[in-house]
C-alpha cells in the first residue's frame, strides 16, 4: 500500500509554522511520531500536510523565560562570547549566528537527521523517497505535492540578521530563503512590530524606516516574499505603496471576527485583493475567537468562520491556511497536523468543493509563490 493511496484527498501547504524551533527546544525528532508539538512527518503523512514555510525566529535571549533559553540552548550553538541583545532586541552578531544554526538544522533534517525509525514501520505504508525537501522554486514545490513528497521553503520571521546595507539577505537568498517577515511584534532597525493586543486597532505606531523601504526594494529586486503578518498598519500601507509583489500576511485573521492586533483590518483586506495576494488562516486560538480568549475549547466552525469572511473579502484564489502549528495555542480538533481532516470535513459541510479546497489547500499558494519569484 502506497501513501497516495491512504493519505487524505486534500492536500494541504502551510504557510506558518515554528517547527524548527519546537524541535531544538524539545530535542524531539521530525522523523519519528511525539506526542508533544504540532508538526512530525509521521502526523503530517496522517493528516494530508504537504509541507509549509518553515520560520527562523531569533527569541529574545532572556534566560528566565523557559522556552526561549530552551531554543537557544538547543539551536544556538557557538554563541558563547556573542553580543546578545541591543535597544531593538537581539544584535545583529547574535541574530545571524543563530539563524545560521537554524538553518543548518533545517538542512541536517532534510538529510535524514533522527530518522532512526523507518516511516513505513510507524506509518503501516511506504514513504516517498524523500521524506523532506527544501524546496527554492514553485515547480519544484507543486511537483512535489504532485509526488506525494514533503517540502520547506524557509521563512525569516523578523529581519534582525539582515544587515543595513542588504548583504545578508543577498547572502541568505543564496542559501535558500525565500520568505521574509520584516517584523516579528517587536521594532528593529527596518519597521515596528505591532504588540499582542486585544481589543485594539493595529494602528499601533509608526510604519517602515527608510532601511525597511529599502528592504522592500531588496526583497522585490530577489523575488523573496514578503510577510506583512506581524506588521502594524502603518507598516503594512508603507509595504503596499511601495511593494510591486502580491502582498501576503501568511498566518492572520479578520479583524471585524477577531479583533486582535494580530489581524487584519477590511481596508487591508481590500488591498490584498487589489494586490491579487494572500492571506493563511491562522488557527492561534487568541487570533480566531471574538472574545480574544487563549482557550483551546475554540470550536473549528470559528476557523470556517474567518475563512468565509475572508473568502467573501478576498475570492477564493486569495485565501489559504497559516496554522501557526508549533508556536501557538491549536483549538482541540486541531491539536496538531494530523487532525487537518477536521478542518477539511467542516469546509466541505459548509459547502466548499474539492476545487474550492485544494486552492484553500495548496493551489492559492502557488500562484502567489510563481508571481512572486518567478518560476
């Protein structure tokens, strides 16, 4: 029995998650099935999860905050003696040493790392050949979904290791990034974060700096897509008015359902459709629920409930999935990756069709991903 023959009918391409991060803080393997994170290609076989845009997130190195001393200790290896934080976060030095780290263990899982367990032993069918791939084009990307096979693309959440004078992101594209969050919620020398509030507008301060639009120009000039998902309002119009891309927010909401920080408003929404660009559904509890409330008893109809807002906002080529699996709080029939079908079998009663769901599901992506670098 081959996975194709068992796996779900709807394949599904992520556009957030913090799997790199969870696995260096966990020191679990992504070969083998836990019982802890959201993401492992045994649960992702299960729930028809056909890879995602895997995030580098540099945490604030603060050692009394558990999670964040567990991923440094875990993935940032040759920091000792490193310059650590400045009066927009992590330093430049420190920001890249990690980020290299990150990304070297994202390789080493492609290549087979903690693969100690076969996936056919664990799984009861025969995996593809390549159990994980890093994937840098669009073609490659859908030829993979095509295949059956599991793919990366890299994301920066935040652009703390890009330099001012743009080398590291020439630097980083070479090794593979194709993904660019300018801000994670906090400021750095290219933008402001918008905070984690709620109830509030994410008109939550000043916008791009004159490095952050040069930023834009750089990403453009790459083909690297730009996330506005953690951008506050004003950076967002700065990156609308000068961006010649679609414009994606990869894991955020509807503001007018959920009115977080964190999502977005209906002008913005407007623009994104302008744009032809994207939004992923982010499955955050705090992001999706009208109260605000970090409470995984958040049924999936609410997730239904934002993909039709936005569906009805943006059209359905605009819409796609952002879990946020690995770095925030699933509601309970979402509790990891293997539980995508729930959310399929709550879209399809609501009335959307095998088409409708594979554009929710990869085919929205790719159209952005191909518009956006070119191949």
């Amino acid at each position: 029995m081959t996975a194709s023959e068992t796996a779900p009918s709807i394949p599904i391409f992520d556009g957030h998650n913090d799997t790199i991060l969870d696995l260096a803080a966990t020191g679990r393997s992504f070969y083998e099935r836990s019982g802890t994170g959201h993401i492992d290609r045994v649960r992702a076989a299960e729930g028809g999860l056909a890879g995602g845009f895997f995030a580098v997130f540099v945490p604030n190195h603060e050692p009394a905050k558990e999670a964040s001393r567990k991923v440094v200790e875990g993935i940032g290896r040759g920091l000792d003696g490193v310059p650590l934080m400045n009066e927009h976060g992590p330093t430049l030095a420190y920001a890249q040493q990690f980020t290299i780290a990150a990304v070297a263990k994202l390789l080493r899982i492609e290549a087979g790392e903690g693969a100690a367990v076969a996936m056919d032993e664990q799984l009861g069918f025969e995996m593809p050949q390549n159990p994980l791939s890093f994937v840098q084009s669009a073609t490659e990307l859908e030829e993979n979904i095509e295949r059956g096979e599991f793919s990366a693309i890299l994301h920066f959440e935040g652009a703390e290791m890009i330099d001012e004078h743009l080398n590291a992101l020439e630097t980083f594209h070479a090794a593979g990034m194709r993904s660019l969050g300018i801000v994670w919620s906090r400021s750095n020398i290219f933008a402001h974060g918008v905070p984690f509030q709620y109830p509030q507008s994410p008109d939550t301060g000043p916008g791009l700096t004159d490095l952050g639009k040069e930023l834009v120009d750089g990403c453009n000039e790459l083909g690297i897509m730009i996330d506005l998902s953690h951008l506050n309002e004003k950076g967002f119009w700065d990156v609308a008015a000068r961006s010649t891309a679609p414009l994606a927010a990869t894991h955020s909401n509807a503001h007018a359902l959920c009115p977080s920080t964190r999502n977005l408003t209906d002008k913005q929404l407007d623009a994104i459709a302008d744009s032809d660009g994207i939004v992923g559904v982010n499955f955050n509890c705090a992001f999706l629920r009208p109260d605000g409330a970090r409470d995984s008893n958040t049924p999936l109809e609410v997730v239904a409930d934002h993909v039709d807002y936005l569906v009805e906002k943006l059209g359905i080529e605009r819409v796609a999935l952002g879990s946020d699996f690995d770095g925030a709080q699933m509601p309970d029939d979402l509790a990891d990756c293997a539980r995508l079908p729930n959310l399929v079998a709550v879209l399809r009663a609501r009335g959307y069709d095998d088409d409708a769901l594979r554009k929710i599901g990869y085919r929205n992506w790719l159209r952005v991903l191909e518009t956006t670098w070119g191949m």
